[in-house]
C-alpha cells in the first residue's frame, strides 16, 4: 500500500510539474494529444473490442456505435474546433463602463481527475479525457475496476496523462458522483399511431441493445395508458426476437450483467413474488453466464423495490395510466432523471413535459441519441447529477472562464469616490439604471 502511495504521489507531481511548465497550454500539444487518441483507437480496435466482450459480453459492433466511434467522433470534433473554442470571447460592456473593453478567456485548471465508470469503460474514460486535454489539463484517470481488461488496456496503451488504478483511489480527495436515475419513457399512443412499431423498436434497441440496459440513461419504465397496454406487449415480443433471436443467450448480441454482485442484485429485484407476478415476458436468468433475459413488467407495485431504485439492467417495467396527461404528475413524483424519453405530437403535451418537470434532458420521439450529440449538453440536475459535458461544453467544464478587463485612465469620474453627497448619490442611482440621458442632464446641472 505504502507503494502505491508513493505511485500516486509521483504520478501527481510529475503531473503538476508538466501543467507548470506550461507545455500544456501550447494547442499545438493540445492537438497533438487529440491526434494520438484518434490514431490509439484506429490501431487497437480490434483488440478494445476484445476487452469489451471479455468485461461486458458487448458485440464488437455495439462495442464500436457506443465507445470506439464515439470517442473518434469526439476527439475529431475537439481537434477541427479548438481554435475557435480558444479565442478570447470579446464582452459587450455599459456604456457607463466606456472606455474599458472586457473579455473572458478559458485557462486550464490544472491537474484533473477523471472518474470512469464499468459499463462503457473506453469511452467514459476517453471522451472526458478529450475535453480536459482541450482545454489544457493534464489527466489522472481512474479506471474502473469492474472492467477490469478494458482498465488494463487503458493503463497500458494510453499515450497521455497518467492512469491509476483501483487500487489508489483511497489516497486521491475522495469523490462522489453519481448520474442516472429512473428514466422514464412515455408513450402517446393516440398521436403517434401511424409509427408505433418504429417506436417499438427505438425502445427495445434502447433498452436492450446498449449494455443490457446497464446505462445511465437507459429507459427505466414505460408510461402508457392502459387501454392500449396489451397491444403494445404483443408489439415487443416478435420485435425482441427479431433483434436476438429465439434464444438470446446464445445471440452474441446480449451484453452479460457486469459483476455476480449486479447479477445478483437483479435477481433480487425480480424475485419479489409481487414483481414476479407481474413479468409478461422473459424473466429467466443464468448466474453462470450473468445473463438476464429481456424482461418485461406489467404494473409491478409501485412500492417495490424495482419501481424506488434504478434498475440498470435488461428488465422494462410498463406502468399503465388512465390518460396519458397524468404521466406528467408521475414523473413529477419521483427523483430529478438524467433523462425523460417521450414518443408524441402533441404540441401541449411537448410543452407540459418541458415545463412541468425537471431532468437532465428531454428527448422527443427517439431514445439515448442525445448522448451521441455532441453539440447538445451532456449532464444531471439533482440526484441524477451535476454539471454537463460533451463537445464544446467538455472545454467548457474543465476551463475556468477568467474575466479580462481594461480600464481607462483617460477618464475619472469623481462621484465614485468620498465625500458622499446628494449629488453623487443621484449619480450613482441614475448609472446604475443606465439613464445616461439624465446623467447628462445632471451633470450639466439640469437635473436636480
């Protein structure tokens, strides 16, 4: 322990020391690093997607939509852009401030600590490491130990910053950062009838075709009326079976449950006899194999544990409602989500949704795609989470805006200083309302 101390004490230092040099701030080293990540993901390809399939069971083909292409696309974006996220942003100053100019500029904090999680273990590294790098940081990472080929690969083949392992994580400031929650997905049936079935499949691929549904901002549960409740089941099942097959443990196309600890977690939460009651399709589980079947609930209690926690896992629960509009006050019900899903045209309902409630983001008529959009903000509110992320926003995080102003000597205006007088407060009063023209009239002693 005493060594790995030392380790991380050493890695920190010399982290410092480069950040102190100034080196970092060059965006030609800026770019330089962008470009090796570009090139670190072209040439271990094959071998990241291994990884993956060893920790997570993922196909190298949701390996590649999800981490590998993703973290290319983002470091891309980061690398054409950069010279224009790094120009002094000029500030339209008062005229009461005239003649001094403003401007903020985005400086590097320092030395940052990125935390990645297991269940997207290359991109959830990587894609926070190109924002910090954008902005001028050098890196400490923290690979997840639960991914543990996919954190070993990382520690091996990054070519910048430094990476630490599980292991040292007791000697950094400790951290606590969590994002997700229960994801809701509504669906408005009656106005977007003519689409469902693309509905069907947009939900299922989100569910159960990213990670097993072990994500973030996964679909937790479906809201639906009720009348049309069975209809939309009987639309999952041939739609689940065209995705991965009759047997979908042997599809090669289900990720496996992470860890026995999660697989086990899982079992708990649909083992309840009031939950089991309650599975419409699927249900059957492998502890050897830590697969899960695709799952789907109708109406399990409200008060059971897998309606109070997130899920994050492969199990959909379909929570039916009279009418659609009181999906609204069910989701007002529950903690802030990092994300609320909803297929509908209903133009006061879209408006009902947006600002009747609170999440992370909201995404119309599609799911999860927001992730991958990185000129849209990436983050929680609340106990889904702080902060946000992704593209410019990821320069954004890891720079601090520092305000610039040059004042003027040519110009000094004396109701700024004592004695205090009638005058110099009227002064003040009428600058603060920006009234200029009166501040002229009292100046030239026409107003009192």
């Amino acid at each position: 322990m005493e060594a790995m101390k030392e380790t991380v004490d050493l890695s920190l230092r010399e982290m410092r020391e480069t950040f102190a040099s100034g080196r970092t701030r060059s965006v030609k080293w800026r770019k330089t690093q962008l470009k090796a990540i570009i090139e670190m993901v072209k040439d271990n390809e094959e071998k990241m997607c291994d990884v993956l399939f060893q920790d997570l069971g993922k196909h190298s083909t949701e390996a590649f939509r999800d981490e590998l292409g993703f973290v290319m696309r983002s470091a891309a974006t980061a690398l054409n852009s950069l010279d224009k996220w790094v120009v002094p942003r000029k500030s339209n100053l008062p005229l009461l401030f005239y003649p001094a100019t403003g401007k903020v500029i985005s400086e590097p904090y320092g030395t940052v600590l990125v935390l990645s999680s297991w269940n997207f273990p290359i991109s959830l590294s990587l894609d926070p490491m190109i924002g910090a790098i954008s902005a001028g940081n050098t890196v400490l990472l923290k690979a997840s130990e639960l991914s543990p080929n996919a954190s070993a690969f990382l520690a091996k083949t990054i070519p910048i910053g430094k990476i630490i392992m599980a292991a040292a994580a007791e000697h950094l400031t400790p951290v606590t950062l969590e994002l997700g929650g229960k994801c809701p997905t509504v669906i408005d049936h009656h106005s977007v009838s003519k689409d469902i079935m693309s509905i069907v499949k947009r939900i299922s691929g989100g569910k159960w075709g990213s990670c097993s549904g072990q994500a973030c901002i996964s679909i937790d549960y479906v809201l639906v009326e009720q009348s049309f409740a069975s209809s939309l089941i009987e639309m999952f099942k041939p739609v689940i079976k065209s995705f991965f097959g009759e047997n979908p443990k042997e599809s090669g196309c289900v990720a496996r449950i992470v860890t026995k600890k999660h697989f086990q977690r899982l079992s708990r939460l649909l083992n309840d006899p009031r939950v089991q009651a309650s599975i419409v399709y699927g249900g059957s589980m492998d502890e050897e194999k830590l697969y899960v079947e695709p799952t789907i609930l109708l109406n399990p209690p409200l008060d059971s544990e897998i309606m109070n926690e997130e899920i994050f896992g492969p199990i959909l629960p379909i929570i039916t409602l009279r009418d659609i509009q009181e999906s609204i006050g069910f989701i007002k019900s529950k903690p802030k989500p990092l994300a609320i899903y909803a297929f509908t045209k209903d133009e006061k309902l879209k408006t009902r949704i947006l600002s009747e409630t609170s999440s992370g983001s909201v995404t119309f008529n599609d799911v999860m795609i927001q992730y991958m959009c990185d000129a849209l903000p990436f983050g929680g509110v609340g106990e889904s989470g702080m902060g946000r992320y992704h593209g410019k926003y990821s320069f954004e995080c890891f720079s601090h805006e520092k305000a610039i102003m040059e004042g003027s000597l040519a110009i000094d205006l004396e109701p700024r200083y004592p004695p205090w007088n009638n005058f110099k407060l009227t002064f003040i009063r009428l600058a603060f309302c920006e009234a200029y023209f009166k501040l002229v009239l009292l100046m030239l002693g026409l107003k009192r």
